[in-house]
C-alpha cells in the first residue's frame, strides 16, 4: 500500500528519487498513540483566555470592555495594520477580564478572559460540499471573509491569511502548495483532519486558489500517511473542478513539513536566503488553515476552534480534540483524563519545534496544534544538562535542510563573535532543530542560534544601519 | 504527577548517540586491529597497548585535576588516543618510551588546547612524532613477526637483513630500492601476500592489512567515520604511486603495495578520519584526504623517511582550520542579498 502510492502519485514520470529535500532526520514518529483517534469535541469550558497577538504583526487591541457581554463568534480584539488577524470569543458569556497571561513564546501578554455565561456546547459550523460553489464569490469577498475571521497559518507560524492569500502586484503567484506533511512527531491533527474534513479542505483549496489566482495546485502529504492520501485523491476525483490540483506524497523526513524544505521538494526551487515564498511566486499554506477558509467563507463562521492532538505517553486519554481557542492547557489536560505518568515536559506543539510551558494556565492559541507530554524516558537525554565538547563530528552539517554549519554558528554565539555568526549564515536558520537532535555532544545548538538571532535583531533595533 | 515540569529550548528530543558511544565504535572497530597485533607480535602487543591507555587515561585525569575542570575520561577518547598511538609503534619499543609518548601525547597533544574538541593536532600523531624525533633508533628497530618460523622474534636494524620475509619494513626495502636501484619491482611481488597478511615487519597495528580493513568497514557502516577521507586518502595515494610506477617501474614498487604496507591504511581509517582534526565540510574532507595521500607519497618516495603518514597526517591538520574556512557552505537559499 505504502510502496503503491509512492509510484502513484509521484509528479512527472518514472524518476526512482523520492520526492525530498536534502537533510533531515528520522525521529521516531510516534503518531500511533493518536492517528486512529477520531476528531471528538473538546471540553465544555468555563473560562477562556484570548491572548490578543496569537499571529505575526501587529497585536490586536480588545473592542470589548470588562463586564460586557459577548456572543460566540463575537469579535472581541481588532488592529488597524495590515498584516494582523482580529481575534474572537469562541463562546457566549461576559467578559471577566482584560489582563495578562502567559503565552508560550511571547511571555506574560494581554489577552481577553470570557466567563462562560450559559451552555456553550462545542459544535462546528454545518459545512456542506454539495452546496458549495466557489464562483458565487469573488476575489475580494474571500479575502475580506478571511481577514474578518482572523485565520492564520495554522501549521505554527500564524502569519495572517489574508495578506499571504491576497494577490499583489509585485509578486505575482503562481504555485499553491498545500501543507499536509505534519512531519513534527507525535501531532496527528492535520492527518485526522484531511481524513475527516476532506471535502471542506478542498473547498478551502478552490477558495483560496480563487483568491490568490494561482493556476497550479500540490498538495504535499508524507508518504507515511496512505490513507490521508486516498482519501484526499478520491475527494478530488468526485469534486468536479479540480483538474489543476495535484496530490504529491513526499518522503517521510523531519523538517519535510517546513515551507522552504516542501517548495524543494515539490518544486525543485529554492526559497532564496532571508527571503519569502513568494518571491518565487510560490504560496504555502496548511490543510487545517484551507479548512479553516472554508469555513469562513461559506458559513461566515470565524477561527475560534481548532483542532488540537493531546499526545504524549503520560496522559491518561490521548486523542484530537475541536478545542475552542482560549482553552487552558490545564483544562485540556484535565479533559483528557490527566497525565498518570511522571511527566517532565508539557509541550504545546511537538517535540521537535514545540514550546515547554511553565505555566499550565497557558491558553491554547490559533497556531497550537498539539499539546504533547512526554515523560522522562522519552526526554531522554535532552533532561540532562550535560553537554560534552563538540567533536567537529558535522553531524549537525549532514542534517541541516539549510546546507549551514550549525556547530560554527552556536559557537560563535556562544562566544559572542556575532559578526562570525552572520557569517555563517545565521538568520539563514529556520530553527527546525534537527542539529541539536542528532549532536552526540548533547549541545542545544539550536537553543544557541535562536539566542543569537534574537540578540541580533535587538542589536539592530537599538542601532539601525 | 504535573509537580514537576521542565522547561528548556527545543528540540525535546534526541538520538541516543554520544560521544562516547562514538569512541566506543573506534575502540570496537580496533579490536582485530589488536588482535592481529596479538597474533604477529605476540605478548608484546597487550604490553604496549595497555601502558599507552592506562597511561593516557591517568594523564588525561591528572590534567582535569590540574584544570579543576569536569572530569572527561569517562567520553573514552583518551583510551582511543592510547590504542591508536600503540598500535603505531614498533612492537620492540620500550614500555618506558610509550608511557613518555602517551603522557606527550594528551598533555600536550590534546589537554593544553583544552581538551577534547580543541586540539588542532592528532593527539596520538603529536605523541608519535615527539618519539621519532627523540628516540629515532628505537623507532625505527623492528621485530620480526612471531610466525615467522626459523627465525627468533629479535629486533633487527635495517642493515643487516637475513631475508626478503625478516627485512625491516616493506617500505624501508622500497626506500632502499630507490636510493640503490635494486629490484624493487620484484620484492614487491613476491611480498605482496606477506603484506596483506600482516606477516611483515612494522609499527604494531599497520601490518595486516584484512584486519584493518575489517576494522575500517565497521566503522563505515555504524556511521563513526564517513567513507570520503578514507577514500581520498587510498585513491590519491595510489595515483600518485601508480604515476611514479609507470614512470620508472624499476625504482619504484607497485602502487597497490603502497597501498597495503606501511601505516596508510591505519592512517586512513583510524588516524585521518579523527572528527576533531578534520575538516567539517565534505568538500573541505575531500581536499583533506588528498592532501594526506599526496604528502604520504612525497614522503615515501622523494622525501629521506621511508613512511610519511604521520607527517602528513600532522600537515593537514593545521590546515584544517583554513580548509573549512575555504569550504564554508553556501545556505540552501543561495547567498543572501545584502
């Protein structure tokens, strides 16, 4: 099955290359503790915290005030700058407070507390595809829907929709990638969503082709993952209109899923260093983001849900959830039974790019697909502090995706050489971790280049050239 | 149950490879190394080979005592640096010479760079060449391999050779042909078998060839070393000789007994192919391999030592640096615009 669909969907002719990118590396995937675990609804919560930046850009400010009431679907923070997405309150209630919380990456930040007023059951908008017909709305209606219903890059990186989505003059785009590949271990939600939700990521796809006027279409799957594979193709065969969209299962590999490393593999083309997708006139986006479209061009339903794959070997019920955003951590955990387990690390996303959390009132976010709980065996020796010197072994240069010197770079943070950092291509990283995977060493050199890239983007803040 | 999280940067995750599991490898990958040095040379193998490591591994820990650093004989590099400089020393050397060679070799060789990871030289190379240049005569006195029946395992100097089988070295009767245009061409031939064997005078480790071939296939396939400086160093040793055989076939022995006498082999897939002292990049490998094999063969041939490995090891690591400074990556992206 798993060979049969490699030679069946590979683009072009017979060529004996699986379809990849150079570097990566192998974690173990560990998604069969949730790939088999339907979608179910999340708990019925009684207290939300929307954190009023959960995108790149601009941060929104709230449009309600403590004390006021809100509707589910309510948009309750909004920004006037272009690139940022409005935020929305997933159930009805009042408003409790407007205060700070703990967000995974930004620290202490403003977000929204609603108080659940009456029952909120957690329900997904009715989507139907034999419904749909994407030619009764134009470019610009879906790009104003989509802006309004505050979707973002759901795959992680939470840049808005709109301004990917939205046709530009400068940049021309021709080539829509869909991402499938969810090559981060242990998450399975994108997998369970193109299982479950096939026909509405496809109606995303149309939507968001119509939107951005691209005339050819990938969608990019790993190859681990058949079933999203027939599924998708049989979707596509019964959809009438979708001749120019193409299914390409790609290898399994870590970082396959990140955006530069799936152009290389689907397009044969490099995103240049430094710079964006679309320069190459190329658009990636995610399944659940497309699904995410669907929803809010056809059901006028904003982003207040997601769905969030609760893993880990210590939780007591491990499945994917439709949790609505805003959700605590610790009441998702709760939800799911507990952790029964010693548990040393609460991640929100995977273990390979996902972010340890201190506080387990962290509310889910927009771009948190999976909360992961790994005990101390599975850490391994990441839970050690010990780092042993490094042997110049270039393990890290063998699996890097971005051809660097990952050994170099850290070490040149670590002694402060910032002008050596840079010149070994530093901002070039794009942080996927699989050089501190590998290092016999046990050095956290990814841990050392986003110190540096950090530190230089403050430097340059405070003395602009 | 949730008391007690931790939190630190991503990955959470890593391959259970470490450094000392590596050493391990090349410790593993010695074994018939060792054991062919057991074999030929009989109890003066465990003899050498145990005083350089004891001697390696408590120099190691008196310098980590000195330094007040955090103890590192437990990564085991030490006991590689140990083994490899035995296994490069004549089976007859003195005991008191290896411990001289191994202390020199880790203080000195590796521990004032500040450990693992820093020296710029091969620490078992640096002890190697501090011992022929003090004690030139015992290094270079060999001891017929013990299965040589009829002969008594007796240290014999280059000049007063009995036979073909109880010479020196195959390289110091090459070296001999060069200088007195003897029959080279046809000792080599009748040597050849001898050489791949290992029933041939030498350093202790770098006459069987099968053994050290098994060893360097191990490795290969565990991932502790890559095949690219290997390689550089064979095929660009033996175009080199292959040139100077066709060249003048009378002088000079057949390439591919360069190739199986001599420390090349050890060199190439024990020695050359030590992380530290080797270039990152594989562009930056290739180039160090074949500077290995050349400057091997320029010894061997035009220069006075009849083997070079060592040298040439140790000239290419202080051009490590500037290697990977020239190979540096170009980014997947292409250069960014500045």
């Amino acid at each position: 099955m798993k060979v049969e669909s490699k030679g069946r969907f590979r683009r072009g002719s017979a060529s004996p290359r699986l379809i990849t990118f150079r570097g990566g590396t192998h974690p173990p995937q560990s998604k069969e503790l949730t790939r088999d675990r339907e979608i179910r609804p999340g708990p019925e919560v009684k207290e939300v915290a929307i954190m009023l930046s959960q995108h790149i850009g601009a941060a929104c400010q709230p449009i309600v005030r403590e004390g006021n009431m809100v509707q589910a679907g309510q948009k309750i923070g909004d920004s006037d700058a272009f690139v940022s997405a409005p935020v929305h309150s997933p159930i009805t209630g009042k408003v409790k407070e407007i205060g700070l919380r703990s967000h995974a990456v930004l620290g202490r930040s403003p977000a929204i507390v609603v108080e659940a007023y009456a029952y909120n059951p957690v329900k997904r908008p009715s989507f139907k595809i034999e419904d749909f017909d994407e030619s009764k709305y134009s470019s610009g209606q879906i790009c104003e829907a989509v802006r309004q219903a505050g979707i973002v890059g759901m795959g992680g990186a939470g840049f808005p929709t709109r301004v990917k989505i939205e046709p530009s003059p400068e940049t021309p785009k021709k080539t829509l990638i869909i991402n499938g590949c969810e090559c981060e271990p242990y998450i399975t939600c994108d997998y369970r969503i193109m299982l479950e939700w096939t026909d509405q990521i496809i109606a995303g796809i149309k939507l968001a082709r119509k939107a951005c006027g691209c005339s050819e279409i990938f969608i990019g799957i790993e190859d681990n993952k058949p079933e999203a594979i027939e599924a998708l193709d049989s979707a596509l065969k019964r959809t009438p209109n979708c001749e120019n969209i193409k299914i390409v299962s790609v290898k399994t590999k870590y970082p396959q899923g990140g955006e530069r490393q799936l152009i290389k593999a689907i397009l044969k083309k490099n995103v240049p260093t430094g710079g964006i997708p679309p320069m190459i006139g190329v658009l990636v986006a995610n399944v659940a983001t497309v699904a995410a479209i669907a929803e809010a061009v056809v059901c006028n339903w904003p982003l207040t849900h997601r769905v969030v794959t609760v893993t880990g070997d210590a939780i007591a019920n491990p499945g994917n959830y439709y949790v609505p955003i805003g959700t605590s951590v610790e009441d998702l955990i709760g939800f799911c039974g507990g952790v029964t387990k010693k548990s040393a690390k609460v991640i929100i996303g995977g273990p390979m790019m996902g972010i340890a959390i201190a506080d387990l009132k962290t509310p889910i976010t927009k771009t948190a697909g999976a909360i992961t709980i790994l005990t101390k065996e599975q850490v391994g020796k990441k839970l050690e502090r010990l780092q042993t010197p490094c042997i110049h072994c270039g393990k890290c240069l063998e699996v890097c995706p971005e051809n660097l010197v990952p050994t170099k770079i850290a070490h040149a943070v670590k002694n402060n050489l910032w002008e050596v950092a840079e010149n070994y291509y530093i901002s070039a990283c794009n942080e996927c971790g699989c050089c501190s995977y590998v290092c016999p060493a046990n050095i956290e050199l990814t841990g050392y280049i986003r110190t540096g890239k950090i530190f230089l983007a403050r430097q340059k803040k405070l003395m602009p050239a | 149950m949730l008391s007690k999280i931790t939190i630190s940067c991503a990955p959470h995750i890593g391959q259970p490879l470490s450094t000392r599991r590596i050493m391990v490898d090349v410790i593993i990958g010695l074994v018939p190394v060792m054991a062919a040095a057991g074999y030929y040379f009989r109890i003066r193998a465990p003899i050498l080979i145990g005083t350089c490591v004891v001697a390696s591994v408590v120099t190691e820990w008196l310098c980590n005592l000195l330094r007040k650093g955090t103890n590192s004989v437990g990564d085991f590099s030490a006991v590689v640096t140990g083994i490899i400089l035995a296994l490069s020393l004549p089976p007859g050397f003195p005991v008191w010479g290896a411990v001289i060679g191994s202390v020199f070799s880790i203080a000195v060789g590796k521990m004032v760079f500040g450990g693992l990871g820093a020296n710029i030289f091969n620490p078992a190379m640096v002890g190697r060449a501090f011992l022929t240049a003090s004690f030139g005569v015992l290094m270079t006195t060999w001891t017929v391999p013990a299965t040589i029946k009829g002969v008594k395992m007796s240290r014999i100097a280059p000049e007063n050779v009995v036979d073909a089988r109880t010479q020196a070295t195959p390289l110091a009767w090459s070296k001999l042909a060069i200088k007195q245009k003897y029959g080279a061409n046809r000792y080599s031939e009748e040597n050849f078998k001898a050489t791949v064997t290992g029933e041939v005078g030498g350093c202790l480790g770098e006459t069987c060839v099968i053994a050290l071939l098994i060893g360097g296939v191990y490795l290969l396939i565990r991932g502790t070393i890559k095949f690219h400086i290997p390689l550089a160093v064979l095929v660009s040793a033996f175009i080199f000789a292959a040139i100077a055989y066709l060249g003048n076939s009378y002088r000079y022995v057949q390439p591919l007994f360069h190739l199986t006498s001599g420390g090349l082999l050890l060199g190439a897939f024990f020695i050359a192919t030590d992380p530290v002292t080797a270039p990152l990049t594989v562009k930056g490998k290739w180039i160090y391999g074949v500077g290995i094999g050349v400057m091997t063969m320029l010894i061997r041939i035009a220069g006075e030592y009849p083997e070079g490995v060592m040298y040439a090891v140790l000239l290419m690591n202080s051009v490590t640096p500037l290697i990977d400074r020239l190979c540096k990556p170009t980014p997947a992206g292409g250069k960014p615009r500045a």
